[in-house]
C-alpha cells in the first residue's frame, strides 16, 4: 500500500474508520504532480474515478467521492512530467453482513404511460452510490430487444437520503422541433412495449451491486397535452372522527411524487394538516390519510401551480409549449370538502 520513486510516497490512509473511503496521500509531492484513482481489473485499469484532490503542507490528497467497492482493487497514479509513474494499489477490505441492495418500487406504477412520460423514480432498499456512471447502467429496450438511443438527461437527481434517484427522459426528445428529437426521434413510441432495465451492476453506498439486473415494463399510448384540472378530479369526502383516506379521483395516472410535494391540507380553523399519500389503481387514484382524525366543517386542498402530471403538464401550461407564456391563473388551485357523519 506505499510506493516509492525518488522523494514521492504514495501512502492509503483511512481517516474516517471507514476502509472504503481511504485518502490517497502524496508526501513530498511535486508541484506538476497529478494523482489518479482507478479500479483495477485483470490485464486493465478503469477510467479515473470521481474524486475530490487538494494540495496540504506539500502533500497532494485524493479522496474518493464515493465508498470504494468492497473486496476490489484499486490502483493510484502519480503522473510526473519527464518521470516514471509511481503506482501503489489498495485492495478494500470485504465487510461481512452487509446486503446487497434491492429495488423497493418504480413510479409510476401504471403500465400504460403516455408517449412524452417525462420522468421515472425509482426507489432503492438503502443509500446508492452517486455518480453520473449510472446513467449507462439503466436502460429503456423496446420488445424487439433494442436498446433506445441515449435516452436520459444526464443529470442526477438523489433524494437527501440518496435511497431515491428521479430519473428525467431528456426533454429535448419529447419537445416538437428541437433538435435532439428531430435528430434520434422520440424517446417513446405510441402503441410500442418497452422494458425498462437496471443493469447488475449497480452499486450502493457500501459499495455492493444489485447483483442481479430488474425490469419494468410498460406500454406507450397517445401523447398527453391536456392540462390536468384540478376542478375535474373527484372527491370522495372521509367520516368525521376518524383517519379515513381522502380520496381524489384524477382519471388518469398521475405523478405520485408531486402529490407529496404539491398537495397541501387545510382544517376548518386554517391549520395545515399532516398526512401520507399513497396511489392506487394505476397511479389514478391518490388516498390522502391524515396523521390525526378529521373534524366536521369544510376543509381545503389546496394544489400547487407547480403540480405536474406524468407527461410535465401544469394547470397552466402544456409541458411541450413556450414554458414563458404560461395560460391560466397562478396561484393555489383550491378544492373544499368537508367529511360526512357515519
């Protein structure tokens, strides 16, 4: 674990009681010095890995972004100009007891989308490893086994937890006359069965793969440009005194994320009220369940502009529009119920 080549020291320490996550140290390190880390395989190295380099007291330190792979090798490299490279390698200790990480559920669940569906999340059983190499690791692949042409927006998305990954189709394949779509064409077809596939090799925070690759099929219909309304939804009102669900009716499937983010409650006395969301029915049906009984009186659900349907689409403005003339009223859409005596 410690190279030498004239005054340069390659040295792997590990600040953090976690072997995963060593620093890489250069000690004497020449000023043109640069310092790589890479995943070391039979007879090949990996590209450079994502990692965060400083310069402390003529020491040069790499730390990896990420956890290292358990029980994989690594190899670091200080280049030096008109000089052999000096190499150290670190093999990351196994920790028994760990599990692999496992998908928990895909949004939406609906197997019928719409041809433009602007994005998909998908939940893990624990914090993931970051890293945009995630990208090539998911795949969208029609029925006749081809995989579709680079089908993300590359930018990711992680929830706090890193245990949620919002995965954006590129908008620049689902927008009318832009240049990526006229060029590859549509990321999703009318009337075609895709699978979407996460490869094996995807990796949590610890460093351990899924091991085993998943899919998610789904069938492409008709492009939706409706704005949902959300005077059009249908709400069954919930018994007084009790934690009965309210129930919205949106007669097609919707985002289940942007109810959690863009739904709000309102008791009778103006009090915001804490509940949990669920969706049924193919992602058509949300059930709004408050933490305490409900009260007699009317009560408000108030939506935001901001709430999207699966295709991107506002109350105010279709997703595949100018996004700076929005059409309609800003502000909270609001809907009254109040629940019924049983």
């Amino acid at each position: 674990m410690i190279a030498l080549a004239a005054a340069a020291v390659i040295v792997f320490e590990s600040t953090t009681n976690n072997p995963a996550l060593p620093q890489v140290v250069v000690r004497s390190a020449p000023e043109q010095g640069q310092l790589t880390l890479h995943l070391r395989a039979p007879g090949k190295l990996g590209p450079p890995i994502f990692a965060d380099i400083r310069r402390s007291h003529g020491k040069l330190i790499l730390t990896p972004r990420f956890n290292l792979s358990r029980g994989k090798t690594y190899r670091a490299i200080l280049s030096i100009p008109d000089r052999p490279q000096v190499v150290a390698d670190y093999t990351v200790p196994r920790r028994e007891g760990l599990k692999s990480p496992e998908i928990v559920a895909i949004w939406p669940t609906t197997k019928t989308v719409p041809a433009n569906l602007l994005k998909f999340y998908l939940h893990f059983s624990k914090p993931m490893r970051e890293g945009r190499e995630i990208f090539d690791q998911i795949h969208i692949v029609e029925s006749n086994g081809k995989r579709v042409h680079s089908p993300w927006r590359r930018q990711e998305l992680w929830s706090e937890d890193a245990r949620r990954l919002t995965l954006w189709i590129h908008p620049g394949r689902i927008k009318q006359g832009v240049n990526l779509r006229e060029r590859f064409g549509p990321v999703l077809m009318p009337g075609h069965s895709y699978k979407l596939v996460l490869d094996p090799s995807i990796r949590c925070a610890d460093g351990l793969p899924l091991g085993k690759s998943h899919m998610h099929e789904f069938r492409a219909v008709s492009e939706d440009k409706q704005k949902p309304l959300p005077q059009a939804w249908t709400l069954e009102a919930p018994a007084t005194n009790s934690r009965e669900p309210l129930q919205i009716k949106f007669h097609e499937p919707i985002d289940r994320a942007m109810v959690e983010r863009h739904f709000d409650l309102h008791a009778p006395n103006g009090n915001r009220i804490q509940f949990t969301a669920e969706t049924r029915s193919g992602d058509a049906v949300s059930l709004l369940t408050p933490k305490s009984p409900w009260v007699s009186g009317n009560h408000i659900l108030k939506v935001s502009q901001y709430f999207e349907d699966l295709a991107g689409n506002t109350r105010l403005r279709i997703f595949d529009r100018d996004l700076t003339k929005p059409s309609g009223t800003k502000g909270e859409a609001t809907r009254y119920f109040a629940p019924v005596p049983r």
